[in-house]
C-alpha cells in the first residue's frame, strides 16, 4: 500500500469513528488498529466495514478495527498524524456524511453478537489477562524477524552453507532474545502506571550475568532464570513500590528517593525470591507443555485446536504470548503455536462452504472472497466476524475443523515427531517459515501442512452438510445484487435437509 493509500485509508477511517476529539488513545497489534473512543455512539459500524481496506471491526476494551498484517503499521501511523492536525485545527462544523452503508443483516448480527461478548468480557480477570497481552503484543515484530532468522540461519547451518555468516545471523536472532526480559519489564511498568525505565531496569537484573554469583534458596541462580515471567513479577513490584514512594516521599527528595528505593528494594526482592519462583514456575510449564503432548498429543491437539476460536473471538487468544514466549526461551520453539494454528485452518475451509452453499449470494461470497488471502495467512478476524460467527453453525463446524488438523498435528507430537515455530505472531502459510522441530525440516513441513489440509477439508465437509439448515439455506441463498460468477441456486425442494 502506498503513502497516498495508507493516508488515504486512514482518512477514510477517522470521520467513521466520530472525528479527533472523540480518540482518547491509539496503538496497533499485529492485525488491528486498536482506538480508545470517547463516545462510542459516533461509530458508523456498517460504513467502517464497507471500506475496502477494512477487514472487520472487533468491540472490546478498546474499538479494534482490522486492517491485516502490514497495513496496519502503515495506516497508524497516518491516523496518528491526523488526529494531531484535527485537534491542532480550531473547531468547525460537523462535517455532512453520507448515510451509513447497509452491510445486511449477516453483519448486523455479528455487530449484536459482539456488544454481547463485550458485556461478558468485562470481568476483572479477563481485563487483567488483556493487561498482560498489551505487555507483549508491542514485541511481537522483533520476535517474528528474529524467528525468520533464526529458522534461515539453522538452514544454512544444516547445509554447511556460507560459515562465515552464521555467526552473525546468530547474533541477530539471539540478540533480542537474550534482552527480551528487560522490554518485558519496561511494557509492563508502562502498562500499569508505573516509570517504564525503571521497570526495565529491574528487570535487567534478571539477564545481568553477575547474578551467577548470587545464592538464593541454597542454591546458585542462573543469568535469564525465572525470564519473562520473573520480568513481569518485578517490574510489577517496581510499579507498586515507585507508587508508594510517589505518596510517601518529599517533593524535595522524589528524584533522588524514589528510583532509588524502587531499583533497591524491588531488585532485592527479585534476586532473593522472585527469580527462583518464576524460574520453577517456568520450567513447569516447560514440562508440562512436553508431558502434554509427549502423552496425550492427539487428543490435546484435538481440545487446542477446537477451542482456539472462541479464544481468538473473545479476544483473549493474546494472553497465550507470555506462554509462547517462555517456551521459546526454554527450546528454541513453542510447540503450542502450529496447533493452535489448525483452528485457522478450519476457519478457511468452513468459509469455503459457505462460498459453495450460497451461490446466489453475492455479498457474502464478496466477503469470502476478500477475506479468504488473509485467513490463509492466519487472519482469522475478518472470516470470524464477517461470516462464520454471524452465521452461527458455521462458526461451530470451523472449530471441528481446527480440532480435527490439531489433532492431528498433536498425534506425530505423541509419536516423536515434536516440533513448533521459533516465533509467535504468524500462523497459517504464514507459519512455514518458522517452523523446527526435531525430526529435521522436511519431515516438520510435511506433518504442518498435512495439519493445515485436514483442517480445511474437515472444516469445508463440516460445514458443507452440517453448517446449515434448511431454512437458512432459504433465507441465505438470495441476494439483490447476486455474483454474476456464481452459477444458478438449486431449487429450494431439491437441497437436502440438514439437522
């Protein structure tokens, strides 16, 4: 997308969400431009989803608008400038707008749908687990470019290719790993109120490689041992004692007092408790992970790889990264992200269906159409919101899709065939470059993309003869401005009948 486009885009998209002054906060994820609204009763919804740069709209803490992979780092930083030029600007009229597009009803439910799932996400729990997903979301880039070199670099190792590179793309693709808890603890100072560099600099204690030298609990600790876990544990504590410093401490004293007795005391705390805690806690997930799958692969595929959906339509699939994150610490790869990745591949092959049962309706096969490169990709939002979930059973049958490819993938991890992605972020086609496992990299593609192929055929044949009903096959397979590709309907008395 060009300057003029990703500007252009951005534009389109700022009247749509009631102007400058109703933005409170902006900031992008891998997919989504996420928007802090002042009222959110100045969003035009439908006329936000018929712009074409637009995937789909996702209602949670913050208004979520999907803009794919790519884009959206290009379009934020637009948007972010014309808010600024907006607010700068003395006030005006409201300008006159077009009315709203009519998307249909297929969106208006998944609208509906949506608000609903709002009003039941705002539980403290789940507010917290999103807290800690906006710690993480922000370094997900480097984890990908890291990742790709990482996998290049084990290839060109593997083939005995170019020696007197490898080292440095080692460095590349480690260099940030070996740092990655000081930026942990920085977000999560940020995040919850506190100094951000203070919160870094705690959490540097964590990777200093004196700490070798310290004993705790008997025994010696290890530099990087407790690692993003135990930089989240004390850039917290480092949030908590810099706020009590801030009410208790002289104004006269604060710049001197406070970093002080933050770093000091919540360092402390760290070398003598928090490391060894997080430290076993982390290894315990490592082990559990393995033992998982190492026993129970098939059906803990088939659970993961069933139940990734909701997660990901409830906007709680983010919360996963700090475990992601600590397995990659730990072997190199987190064998949890190419199951999780099958539920994507279901996604894909129930839209399939709903393109092949609904040939006279040319909106939402419009919608299939476009959304269908993305979800390849692993973008799961558009087909989520646009199709699958205001559809209702189609959504289900997706989920026995990506049970069916994770089980599957979660099987050759029972027999020995263990592998996972060097990154979190990608998933879909998106994931090969990733991937490293231990029964070498053929063997590794093979069994993830036999993953991916059972998802979309068990997601499309779910879908095709469960995913709807008869009425909804009549209610559905109409529409006034119908696909002039698409071949004539079958006659409402011929279509099977569908429990």
């Amino acid at each position: 997308m060009s300057p003029d486009k990703n500007r252009a885009t951005a534009a389109a998209i700022l009247p749509l969400v009631g102007g400058p002054d109703n933005i409170t906060s902006i900031a992008h994820c891998m997919t989504r431009l996420r928007i802090g609204l002042r009222d959110r009763g100045l969003v035009q919804d439908e006329a936000l989803r018929a712009l074409p740069a637009v995937m789909g709209v996702v209602e949670d803490d913050t208004y979520q608008i999907v803009l794919g992979p790519g884009a959206v780092a290009r379009v934020t930083p637009e948007f972010e400038a014309l808010v600024e030029e907006g607010r700068a600007q003395p006030a005006a009229a409201p300008p006159v707008t077009a009315p709203p597009v009519t998307a249909g009803e297929l969106q208006a439910r998944g609208a509906a749908l949506k608000e609903a799932q709002k009003a039941r996400n705002a539980s403290p729990f789940k507010l917290l687990l999103r807290r800690v997903a906006n710690i993480f979301v922000p370094l997900i880039p480097a984890l990908i470019g890291c990742g790709v070199i990482a996998g290049l670099n084990g290839m060109l190792t593997n083939l005995g290719l170019l020696p007197g590179v490898v080292p440095a793309l080692a460095a590349m693709a480690s260099g940030f790993m070996s740092l990655i808890a000081v930026f942990v603890g920085y977000n999560t100072a940020k995040e919850f109120g506190g100094t951000a560099i203070l919160g870094g600099a705690v959490a540097a204690i964590i990777v200093f490689p004196g700490v070798a030298k310290i004993t705790a609990f008997g025994l010696e600790l290890r530099p990087g041992q407790g690692g993003v876990l135990g930089a989240l544990a004390a850039a917290l504590l480092a949030v908590y004692v810099e706020k009590w410093c801030r009410r208790w401490v002289p104004d006269a004293l604060d710049v001197l007092v406070t970093p002080t007795l933050t770093i000091l005391v919540s360092g402390l705390v760290t070398l003598f408790g928090l490391m060894f805690l997080a430290g076993q806690a982390s290894a315990a997930i490592g082990t559990f992970a393995t033992w998982l799958l190492s026993h129970g692969g098939a059906f803990a595929g088939l659970v993961l790889g069933g139940l990734f959906l909701p997660l990901v339509m409830l906007g709680l699939h983010q919360a996963l990264i700090p475990l992601h994150t600590t397995l990659i610490e730990q072997s190199g790869h987190t064998v949890l992200l190419p199951i999780l990745a099958m539920a994507g591949a279901g996604q894909v092959g129930a839209a399939i269906a709903v393109y092949c049962r609904l040939p006279r309706n040319g909106s939402l096969r419009g919608t299939i159409k476009s959304a269908l490169p993305a979800g390849f990709l692993g973008v799961g939002e558009p087909l989520i919101y646009g199709v699958s979930l205001p559809l209702g059973r189609p959504f289900v049958t997706a989920c026995v899709g990506g049970a069916a490819g994770g089980a599957f993938v979660g099987l050759f991890n029972q027999l020995g065939a263990s592998f996972g992605s060097t990154a979190i972020g990608p998933s879909g086609w998106a994931l090969f470059p990733l991937l490293d496992g231990t029964a070498g990299m053929g063997p590794t593609i093979a069994i993830y993309g036999g993953g991916l192929a059972v998802g979309y055929l068990v997601g499309f044949v779910a879908t095709y003869f469960f995913g709807f009903t008869q009425q909804m096959l009549t209610d559905l397979n109409t529409d006034p401005d119908p696909d002039p590709a698409a071949p004539p309907a079958p006659e409402p008395s011929k279509a099977p009948v569908l429990a």
